[in-house]
C-alpha cells in the first residue's frame, strides 16, 4: 500500500484548488525562557526573533502551494497593517487574492504566539494573544464576495471551507457557495467549527449539502452529541453526520488515532496512524484538509486519500506551528516505512521451517503493533489449506485486497483433526504453512492449536476479519469483537465447485496407476 500510496503523490500534478474562509497572520516571538520574572510569578522569555506566517484559511492556502497547487483564496482583511502583510505573504507565494476583500470596520485577525526554549531545547509554545473580531461579515460585503467568487467557483477543481468562525462563512454565503459548486459540478470540503456545547450543534447546518465534512474528535462530539473516545464510537458520530447534513463522507480526525471514514456507499473505516514526536498540532487539520482535497482532486478514491492526509498530517505536527510540508518531505516519509516493512520481512526469525513469513504467535504481535504504527491496515483470515485450490486463491487474493498486511491463521494438525476427522490433514502443518508463506499476497502465516482462532484475533485486532462467501456474518467466528472496536467483517466471493473434501473424493476414485 505504501507503494501506492508513493504513486499517488507522484500524480497528483496540479489541480486548481479554491480556498473560502477566514484569513489570518499568525505571529510567532521566539526566545529563550531564562527565569521567573521578579514582577510577577512568570517566565520572563528574552526575544530574538520574530516570524510572521499566513494562517487560518490564507494558512491553508500555504500548505497548498507547498504541495504544489495553484490556489485561489477568498475571504475578508482588515483595513490595517496587518491585512497589507497577509497580502503581501500571499503575493509571495503566488497565490490568486483577487477574491480577497478589505473590510475597513474590522481589524485583520492576528494569533501572536510567544514560544520559548528552556536551556536552548525544544521550543515550546507559552502564551498565545488574539487579536480578531467574529462579528459576521455585512450582507454588501457577503454580496461582493458571491460575485468575485462565481467565476472562481467553476475554475476550481475542488472547494475547500477552511471556517474559524471569524464571520466569513457565514450560512447564507455557505448555502449559496454549496449550491454553486454542485451546479457546476465540483466537490466542496468543509472544515467546521467547534460547536459551544451540544445545544449549540444547530451551527452544523450551515456545512448541509457539503460533499465531506473534516472535524475532529471533539468538534464531531460536540456537534452530534455522541461520545468519541473509542474509534467505534467515532465512527457512529462521523455516520451521524454523514446522515445529518447529507455528505457523501465525512472523515472523523483522531490525533495519535488517525481517521475514521463513514460514507454514502456504505464503508465505515478506521485508518490508523502511525505515532510521531509531537511537537505542536497547530495547523494539523488544516493540513488534513489540504491533502485530502488535493488528492481527491487528482482522482484519488477517499481511502488513498485519507492515508495520505495522516502521513501529511503527522509530519506537520512535528513541526512548530503552521509549517508547509512538501512532496519530497512525505514522498522522504513513505520511502522509510516502505524500507522498514522490508525491513521487518527480511529480518523475521523463521520457526522450524525455511521461510520466514512463518512466524510464532509471541514474534506476530510484535510486527503487528510495529506494522500498525506505520499506519498499515491488517487483515485476518483462517482455514486448514489442507489442498491448496482456486478457490482458496481466489478468496487470499480478496482478502488482501481489504488491506496493507494479510495474515493467515492456520489450523494445526491436531487442530485440523479434531475438526475435520482421524484422516486430515492430508499434509503436515509444515508443508501446509510453506505453501501459503510461498504465495505473494500472503505476508505472514502463523499457526494456532485452539478449535477456533478466536484467541489469535484478539491478539491481533485485525482491522479487516475475512471469511469465505459461504459463511454468514453471525458465523463468523471473532465477527463480534472485531465490530466492537470499529474494525470490519469482510465475506468474500464464494467461488463453488471448489474444496478440499471434493477434491480428495475425486482423487480417492482415480486408479493408482491411471493418476501416474
């Protein structure tokens, strides 16, 4: 997957992204934090430098260029120093704000940061002072910004909402936004506010008809009410959602739990991350929503899309502040998991037998935890693969289609016997566990004694459970406690005619002689 993923962002060429929202200038006073104040009981933080970056929607707007995107930018500055500044970075970094408006009743919204460093280590932020107005744009000035943006919209590959609640997105200028892109046919990404309290979530209203909302844990929480702690439960309030404001996605952001996915056609997804030294998350979503909206824009589905933007976002947040990512940096970023998978593959211990996709059950917990930190999907299937047939081939294939790393539980010999009879299996656990570890899309194998693997999944936590097209979902065994953490039961085709049972009638009733 990582492979695919390393080909998306070579494609993703340079769409025409169109950025509405509420623009800023973030400012940062960097210096060391040498002592408590005698004034007062404060660090006293001696300055030496001092930085000014675009931020908010005009933030996005950079990591969009950083991407290398052509963007266009429309909101709302003040008629100030600061809104001649906030221009000024835009010019530099050759992003369209002819759609950009001054507003002369309202300052520029400025987020001044002081960051210090104890003993010249890791900066940390301190205090952060805002300097802003949430007044609601005027109905004339909304008026002018439906007019510049019109011609925008239908240039625009994809639409991007980046909402701050600084008075830009107002519900009439959103309602009429929405309507435009889906008359000219272009997907629009909102990424919403954070509602007061649950009895404020009426807000959400204004995001209704967008193609996909981003919120996080808490926004998400807060807006339907729902509990978001566990990634079931995120995924129950992304549905909500979902429903709610009729998406077609909505896309749940987790911090160190990366994203949950629930979409119109069905999928409900949870797509981990992998951990990062944090040191700042400011600018995370905003880069989430960057990726996400420019992947989609070159023609990635919303699951490539979504594993992009946790790669993109989790190197931002080890950044300080709002800083751009660039394709090397994540193209840099997916070539070192790509080289660790190997890595782990190469460096597996074998059991008794000469491959080394075979592992004991003690050694696959630990590549599973160190797989799933680089952000792979794990997939699960089972079954004796006593007589290797199409049938068996077919249903591997699709198991690993649902994923990143398939692994397969295998019956023991005396877990076989108990199941299937004195006379199974045909072939030792050995030779059985060898010919799976020799097929491609197999990654791992690992061999189980109980009736069931039941005790293998919960040590796995697969993410996707895969069982053949002749089970029903009820039988599937571990289908319960797979859904209970957010993970899905995937039954695949059922291809008849082929089994092992079969296939040892047929070969019990062919002479000795004749089958030489």
């Amino acid at each position: 997957m990582t492979a695919e993923l390393i080909q998306l962002v070579h494609k993703l060429g340079q769409p025409q992204v169109l950025v509405v929202g509420d623009l800023m200038l973030d400012r940062y006073v960097w210096g060391n934090a040498e002592r408590i104040s005698q004034e007062a009981p404060v660090v006293l933080l001696r300055a030496d430098r001092r930085e000014e970056r675009l931020g908010g929607a005009s933030s996005v707007a950079t990591l969009l260029r950083a991407l290398g995107a052509r963007v266009m930018i429309a909101g709302v500055v003040g008629e100030d120093r600061d809104g001649q500044r906030v221009m000024q970075l835009l010019d530099e970094l050759e992003i369209d704000h002819a759609a950009v408006l001054v507003d002369s009743s309202r300052p520029t919204t400025v987020k001044e940061r002081y960051v210090g460093r104890a003993q010249q280590r890791h900066p940390q932020q301190m205090l952060r002072v805002d300097y802003e107005s949430r007044e609601s744009i005027s109905q004339a000035l909304e008026q002018q910004l439906r007019e510049v943006l019109r011609p925008r919209i239908r240039k625009a590959d994809i639409i991007l909402v980046s909402d701050y609640d600084k008075g830009v997105c107002t519900p009439s200028l959103l309602s009429w936004l929405i309507a435009e892109a889906r008359v000219s046919q272009r997907r629009i990404l909102a990424d919403p506010i954070r509602c007061k309290s649950t009895a404020e979530n009426h807000v959400y209203e204004k995001y209704r008809g967008c193609t996909a909302l981003t919120p996080n844990r808490l926004e998400a929480s807060l807006a339907t009410g729902l509990p978001t702690e566990t990634t079931a439960q995120a995924l129950a309030a992304a549905e909500k959602l979902l429903t709610w404001l009729e998406l077609e996605a909505c896309v749940v952001t987790l911090d160190k739990d990366g994203m949950a996915l629930a979409h119109r056609d069905g999928h409900r997804l949870h797509f981990p991350t992998r951990p990062r030294q944090v040191y700042d998350i400011t600018g995370a979503g905003d880069m989430v929503l960057c990726m996400l909206g420019l992947a989609l824009a070159a023609g990635a589905d919303y699951p490539e899309a979504i594993r992009l933007a946790n790669v993109a976002g989790g190197l931002e947040v080890e950044k300080i502040g709002v800083a751009p990512v660039s394709r090397d940096e994540i193209l840099r970023d997916l070539a070192e998991a790509e080289s660790f998978i190997k890595t782990c593959h190469r460096s597996t211990r074998a059991s008794s037998l000469p491959v080394q996709k075979v592992v004991p059950r003690q050694e696959l917990a630990e590549i599973v935890c160190r797989c799933r930190q680089l952000g792979y999907r794990i997939v699960f299937t089972n079954g004796c693969f006593d007589l290797l047939h199409l049938g068996h081939i077919r249903c591997l294939e699709e198991a690993k289609s649902q994923g990143d790393i398939l692994i397969v539980g295998l019956n023991s010999d005396t877990s076989v016997r108990k199941l299937k009879g004195s006379g199974r299996p045909v072939q030792s656990c050995d030779a059985r566990a060898a010919i799976l570890a020799a097929l491609e899309m197999v990654d791992y194998v690992v061999v189980f004694d109980e009736p069931t693997p039941l005790e293998l999944i919960q040590l796995i936590r697969p993410d996707v459970l895969v069982k053949g097209g002749d089970y029903q979902l009820h039988e599937v065994v571990g289908a319960d406690f797979v859904q209970s953490y957010g993970g899905r039961v995937h039954l695949a085709k059922y291809h008849a005619g082929f089994s092992t049972s079969s296939l040892l009638r047929q070969l019990s009733s062919v002479p000795i002689g004749q089958a030489a």
